[in-house]
C-alpha cells in the first residue's frame, strides 16, 4: 500500500509540474527523499498514518 500511495504521490506530482508549475516536483522529491530513507532506517510516517487509519499490510 505504501508503494501504491508514492507511487500515485509522484505521478500526480510530475503531472502538476507539467501542467500548473514546475514547483510541484518538490512534492515528488520529498517523497524519493522519504522512500530512500526509510529504506535505510525503517521508519515511514506513512506506515503509521496507515495503520492508524486502519489499513492491514
């Protein structure tokens, strides 16, 4: 699920740059920024919002 949201995060985040400003790919750098560090040390803020909401893995 957590792929699922970056993924989608991105994709409409190049889709805005393309089409309203090009500023709008800093929302997708925040995410690769997001995903590579919580493939180093296991915490994604995601995961947590998530479980909170009450989405199984």
């Amino acid at each position: 699920m957590v792929r699922a949201v970056a993924g989608t995060f991105v994709l409409t985040s190049i889709t805005l740059a393309y089409f309203v400003n090009i500023n709008w790919l800093l929302l997708a750098a925040f995410v690769g920024l997001n995903l590579l560090q919580s493939s180093f040390t296991k915490f994604c803020p995601l995961e947590i919002i998530l479980g909170k909401l009450g989405v199984k893995n």
